[in-house]
C-alpha cells in the first residue's frame, strides 16, 4: 500500500445525511420511498443528490435488520464435477426472475465446509444447494430461513428435478435411439468417480425408460476420458453384446469419449454406434461427427425454482410442478 493512502469505506446513511444536513430518518425515508412523510421536493433532492455523489447502496444485511426480513436467495453450488451445461444458464435466468420478484440471489461457490455453515454467514430468506440432508434444512427452518430447496434432495424441488424433469430427458434420449433402430443401449459416463449423485439417478431413470419401452437394461459404460482407455470399455461391451448399438450419454463431455474411442477402434458414428447426449452445447455441435443431443429448457427449471422459493418466503402454498422439464432433440449426424 502507498504510503499514507487507507482502503476506500463504503459510505454509510450517516454520510449520506452528512452530506444532505438532514437526519438520517429522514434519508431513510427518501431513499425507502416511505409513504405519508411530508418531506419537501427540495429535501427530497438533496438527499438523492448526496446518494448519488457517494455512491451509496444500502447493504442488504441492513435492508434485512431494518425490515426484520431477509430477501437475499443463497445459492450454494454443487461440486465442479457434479456441474452440467445447463447449470450457467439455469444461473442467469435464476438472477433476472429473483430480481423481478424482489429477491437477490447470492452465489457461493461448493466447500467442504457443511451448507449449514455456509449460510449463517449470509442470513437469506431462503437457500437452493446441490443437496440437502433433511436436518440441515429443519436446522436452516428453525433459524428463520424461510425458503429452503434443493436440487436433488427429498424436498418437493428436488423430487421434481430427479423425477419429472430427469423422465422428460430419457424418454427423449431413448426415444431417439429406439426410432433410429438401436434396442441395445448403453449408459455413458465419465469422470473418476463415474457414479455419483446424478450419474446414479441418471442411470436408473433410463433403466426405468428402458424398461417401459420394451428394451433390454442399458449396460453401464465408464467411459475414461482418453481414446485408448474409451476402447477398451467398448470394444468389451460389444464382445459381451453383438447387439450393442446405441450410447445414451451423460452429457458432452462422455459423447466425445465415446467418439473418441469409436475412432480408436476404427469405428464411426451412426454406423457402429449411434450417440445422443444430454444437455445440449457448442461443443456438441462442433464433433466429428457433430452430435445429436438433448436439450433443456432453462426457462422451464428456473421459473419453477424461483416460483417455490417465492411462494416459501411469502408463506405460501408450493405451485404445482411442471409435467416435464422442457427436453426436446437437437438432430445432428451421430444417430
């Protein structure tokens, strides 16, 4: 630090009436826009002038203790390895509907640090983590945080999200598959620990799919993330099943290993495999060939969070969940 130079302070209410000459009742009744307070235009004027010069933003910590409630929304994602395409834009659509309905979203990036300790440090009116065990939430309930949901916990939220919303993804990437003429299916996924949190509930939703559409189990197919090794789990799962035609991937990341390791082979896409990924992005199209995905409806996901997470901190009733989460095709070249 420079000599004699001190770190900038962020400017209080008292600074604003400071500046205004005027109490800070007074500022606070201008800037909150209180009703039935006879304060004059040229009051009025000077204190949003003040405001403005000294860059003032009330905090929402004071916002809370002034109004005795919270409208902050923490945000607590997931692992690095358990993000999917969509989460980013599931992200962006959540900020612009909290905002429309009076909340902010506050984001925290995943520690190993318990959920329960992570919110304290914020005081929100309701948190959305990755998971939830059941009594952290009752803790988080009983300590005043009025919303709290999860994406895939035992909460109405995060039924949904492993329930309706992962049905609608594997009726569409079975359904593919099945129309191209592939019956023998396999399940697609990469990663150290192949099968954790989704990829478990993944798996046995397109089991279920599977199952409902007259097709023989999907084999399970940990695909490592270099060509060599992607053979090898191929090249057995075709030894075991001559029939072995059509890969469900996880996402974008296992369809490149599959193609990967098809062109190890000497194998290509749709001839001796068909492939049709989950959660659809750039990178999909940009294969060789480009692949067939599925594709969320973001909007679907948010609006549906933000919708429960209203009706929690209002003291409402849950609105009832969509049918489906959005999920249609993107037909490209590998089935």
């Amino acid at each position: 630090m420079d000599g004699g130079s001190t770190p900038a302070r962020r400017a209080t209410s008292a600074d604003v009436a400071r500046l205004a000459g005027v109490s800070r009742t007074t500022v606070s009744f201008v800037l909150n826009d209180t009703p039935a307070q006879s304060i004059s235009a040229e009051t009025r004027r000077r204190v949003l002038d003040a405001a403005h010069s000294l860059f003032y933003a009330p905090s929402a910590e004071a916002r809370a203790l002034s109004s005795g409630r919270s409208t902050s929304v923490l945000l607590y994602l997931p692992p690095a390895g358990s993000l999917s395409e969509d989460i980013g834009v599931i992200i962006e659509r959540l900020s612009v509907l909290f905002e429309e309905a009076g909340l902010s979203m506050v984001i925290h990036a995943w520690t190993r640090r318990p959920a329960t300790h992570v919110w304290s440090s914020v005081t929100p009116a309701a948190v959305l983590a990755w998971d939830l065990a059941d009594d952290d939430a009752q803790r988080m309930r009983r300590n005043g945080v009025r919303g709290v949901v999860s994406w895939t916990g035992s909460d109405s939220m995060g039924r949904w999200i492993t329930g309706p919303r992962e049905e609608d993804i594997a009726r569409v990437q079975v359904g593919r598959l099945r129309a191209a003429g592939h019956e023998h299916l396999g399940y697609a996924v990469t990663g150290g620990d192949h099968m954790h949190g989704v990829s478990q509930w993944r798996y046995a939703v397109l089991r279920r799919e599977c199952e409902a559409q007259g097709l023989p189990e999907p084999r399970l197919l940990p695909v490592p993330a270099d060509p060599r090794g992607a053979a090898e789990v191929l090249r057995a799962w075709r030894a075991e099943d001559p029939g072995a035609s059509g890969v469900c991937a996880h996402d974008t990341t296992a369809a490149l290993a599959v193609l990967a390791g098809m062109r190890a082979l000497g194998w290509s896409a749709p001839r001796d495999l068909g492939i049709v990924g989950v959660n659809d992005s750039p990178a999909a199209a940009l294969a060789d060939p480009p692949l067939t995905m599925v594709a969320l409806d973001a909007d679907v996901t948010a609006r549906h969070i933000v919708a429960v997470i209203t009706a929690l901190v209002r003291g409402e009733p849950e609105p009832p969940a969509p049918p489906t989460g959005g999920a249609s095709i993107v037909d490209r070249e590998s089935v």
